[in-house]
C-alpha cells in the first residue's frame, strides 16, 4: 500500500509553506508596527527595516575612492555575520543561502564602517576590497555606462 492512497500530502505541504508565510508577515507587521517612524528616522537605535521577504539592501562603497562597487541584498543572518566577523556577507537571492563575498574567488570586502540610510531599509558599507568586487574581474560591478539603448564599458 501507498501512503498517498491515504493522506493528500501536496494539501499538507501547501498548508505547511502557507502558515509559515502568514507567520512571517505577521511578524513583519509586529516589527513595523512596533516602532514608530520617528524612533526609527530620528532616533539613535538600529532598527534595521527589512522588507517583506526579510531582506534590505547592501551598498558596498570603497572606503578611498568612494567608488560604488556592488549593490547586494543582507537578511538578518548576513547582517548579523557581517557584524560580528567585520567581513561582508549578503543574502543570495538566487541560491537561497548566507554567502561570504570572496568565499570562492578570496576578493573579501572588508567592513572599516556601516551607515544606515534615514529609514533604515538600505545600509552602506565603507569596505576595503580585497581584489575586484564583480564576479567578471570588474573593480566595480558598476563597469559599464548606457549611452542611448548600448552599454559601453568604462576604462577602470
């Protein structure tokens, strides 16, 4: 005997994934409510507002040039790495998982400081890389500029 015959597994496993979603959006809705946007706009807690898939964005900025190398998404994990190992670390989107940038290629961003933007759902790390931030070899993920409907590379 099967036991498909008998329990409607597909029904289970929808029930399951839809709870666990109404559980995050309801606790989403409890972290927004809870704080008022002007304890988080003005105020001198961290209060990071992260969106409804329980992720904000990460801007990694060269701490010499200022030069904006690579845009990337942190969950509180991420977050929470990159905080306590003073490496960045972000949330990949498409593999599902915590990634350590340079866990592969070696080229690390190294965190020197964080800021937060005025509601806190954008962070920016000042970070010294160690080697080309882009996964093409580029200095900055930004290596190419629109001109009309092409993109031209910019010399580096």
């Amino acid at each position: 005997m099967h036991f498909r015959q008998y329990v409607d597994f597909d029904h289970h496993l929808w029930l399951s994934c839809n709870i666990h979603c109404v559980e995050q959006v309801e606790k989403e809705i409890y972290r927004m409510s809870d704080v008022s946007s002007a304890e988080r706009e003005l105020g001198t807690a961290f209060l990071p507002k992260f969106d409804a898939h329980g992720l904000l964005i990460a801007i990694a900025v060269d701490s010499v040039s200022r030069e904006i190398l690579m845009v990337a998404y942190m969950d509180e994990e991420a977050l929470a790495k990159t905080r306590e190992t003073g490496l960045a670390h972000f949330h990949s989107r498409s593999r599902g998982k915590l990634w350590l940038k340079g866990e592969t290629s070696g080229h690390f961003l190294r965190v020197q400081e964080m800021r937060v933007d005025c509601d806190q759902d954008a962070l920016m790390l000042v970070v010294k890389p160690e080697g080309p931030a882009c996964h093409t070899g580029a200095r900055s993920c930004f290596y190419r500029q629109l001109e009309g409907d092409e993109l031209r590379r910019i010399a580096e």
